[in-house]
C-alpha cells in the first residue's frame, strides 16, 4: 500500500535517509526544510523522482506545516536545532525551532487527519539520572536547553495524544551516526568529524580523558524504528516512547581506536595520527547506554547494525564521499 509521508528536516542527515528509504519502498514523500542545517545535495538525486515532493519552508510558520501536512498519512518529524553546545549559545532559537517549530507540526498534523506523528527524541531527556542503562520511565533533570526542549516534545505529544486523539510515537535517538552526516562546522558529530580529521591526518580532540562512553546508533537501526513505530498495528505500542539505540555502549577512546583501524585500511598512516584530549564540554553527559526492552517487546525491533558493524559501513561511505 502506497502511504503519502511528511519528513520534516528531510535534507538533514537523518531526514535525507528517511526519504529515500521510503521513496525506495514506493512510498509518497513530501520533505519540509529551510536548509538551516540541511543540505540541497542531500536530497538533489531525489528530485527527479516523481513521488518526492520537496517544500521549502519553516517549521516555524504554522503554514508551511500545513501546507507540508495536506492529505499526509504519516509525520516523521525530524526537524530541530540540535547540538547541545548551539543551544547553551542560543537557547532562544533552539527553542523556537525545537518547541514551538514542534507544536506548530503537532497543530498542521492534528489539523490535517495525519494517522500517526512519529518524532525524533532524545537520549538527552535522561539528564542527570546516573541509571544504567537508560530506562525509558526513569529520567533526570535536563542539563542543557537542547534536552529541555526535547522533553516539551514528549509532554506535548503526550498530551496530544490525549486531548486530541492524535496518535504518537516519540524515538529518543542515542547519538546516531553514518552516510550523510556532516562533518563541517561548529556543531558536527564526533563521529564525521574526527573522520574528517583522521583522513587529513590532523589530531582528533577528545573532551576529557575519553572513558565518556556512548550508545552510538547506525543509521540503519533508526530508519528500521521509524519504520516499525510508523506501521505497527499493537495500540499498546502507540502513545509513548522508545530508546532508538544498539543497546552497548562504548567509549570515545574506543571509538577513535576502530576509526583509526577501520581507516588504515585506506591509508595506513592514519593509525600513526596522534589524540589530543581537552576539557570536559559542558552540559555533556558521561555515559549513555540504552535499554532496547521496551522497543524489541512492543515493535519487535532487532538492531541490525552493531556499533562495529556500522562504523565499517559508515567509514566506507566516509572515504568515497569526503576524501
């Protein structure tokens, strides 16, 4: 069956692999972005393909999002300001974007009839609460204005769901990573960035001592849990939230030891390239590590990428495509 699906955020690194994965499953998709953080190359393939439609527009103003949301099926909202660091410099943009960009998408898509508003969450909602692993139901206090703002996410669809009726599914990503992600910038990902750094044999800067460990999630994974939270037909899987993760953890230094492995393959004077480590960053949390119980007992989700697994595809993806 042929759904019509509104991608918000759809030439951002997780939103551009959302569409063409859904394009590529015959599916109708409309992309809404104002390429703040986007990028047009992201998506310039998929132009030509008849079912994508892509709106140039802000979550921001209510009209857009209703233009994005007219006859739509399905919301996969993935727009927002992310970078915990931008929103400590600019709480007031990573706000408008994040909440009221958020509700105005909840509004169009209540409005509109949409089936189901499927969203991107955040492993940042845990906070300060040191409980390992993450648990869905037992978070902290928010330590940055970026978590703050995803956890007004949560509060509203749940409230939309039972005010309105409007169906939600809220996938709080644990640092996601692969083909796609920009390595450029002020707030880049650690894991792109250092990619970058390696390939040009520049020193990696790890904040703190490196024993911070992370959950890193291949992309794959999330488009496989934006799938499952789109389609499931359990009503005891609707209306709540879920770790979208591996479910392992590792640290930075780790990681850095398997980029330089992974890319040694290319160039072995990469496995020569020095670390430097600097200081704590603030508002960072030390360890993130997911609980997937929740997601494997009510959508039957089944990681297919381990971490290794998915830093060899993505470092492959890296090479051709940064070099």
């Amino acid at each position: 069956m042929q759904f019509k699906i509104v991608i918000t955020g759809g030439a951002g690194f997780i939103g551009s692999n959302l569409c063409e994965y859904f394009l590529s499953k015959g599916h109708l998709v409309t992309c809404l972005d104002n390429f703040a953080t986007g990028h047009h190359y992201n998506i310039e393939k998929l132009l030509d393909d008849d079912n994508f439609t892509l709106i140039e527009g802000d979550i921001r103003n209510l009209e857009d999002c209703r233009k994005a949301t007219l006859n739509a099926d399905y919301v996969l909202h993935q727009a927002a300001l992310g970078s915990v660091p931008r929103s400590i410099n600019d709480p007031v943009t990573s706000n408008d974007v994040n909440v009221s960009g958020f509700l105005n998408m909840l509004v169009a898509s209540r409005d509109a009839g949409v089936k189901r508003f499927v969203f991107a969450a955040s492993s940042s909602t845990y906070g300060d609460s040191e409980v390992l692993p993450k648990v869905e139901d037992v978070i902290g206090k928010p330590l940055s204005p970026y978590a703050i703002t995803k956890y007004v996410n949560e509060l509203y669809a749940d409230i939309f769901s039972k005010t309105y009726g409007l169906e939600t599914i809220g996938l709080r990503y644990f640092n996601v990573f692969g083909r796609k992600q920009d390595p450029n910038g002020a707030y880049a990902a650690v894991i792109p960035k250092f990619v970058m750094q390696l390939m040009q044999k520049e020193s990696p800067v790890i904040n703190g001592d490196g024993n911070y460990s992370r959950d890193f999630t291949y992309i794959d994974n999330v488009i496989q849990m934006n799938e499952l939270a789109m389609t499931t037909q359990n009503k005891d899987a609707i209306n709540t939230v879920y770790n979208t993760a591996y479910g392992d953890s590792v640290t930075l230094n780790e990681m850095v030891a398997l980029l330089k492995e992974y890319l040694s393959v290319f160039d072995g004077a990469v496995a020569s390239v020095p670390v430097v480590y600097g200081p704590n960053r603030a508002g960072d949390i030390p360890h993130s590590l997911a609980s997937i119980d929740k997601a494997k007992r009510l959508l039957n989700y089944n990681p297919n990428y381990s971490f290794k697994s998915g830093l060899k595809e993505a470092v492959s993806w890296y090479w051709e495509n940064l070099k």
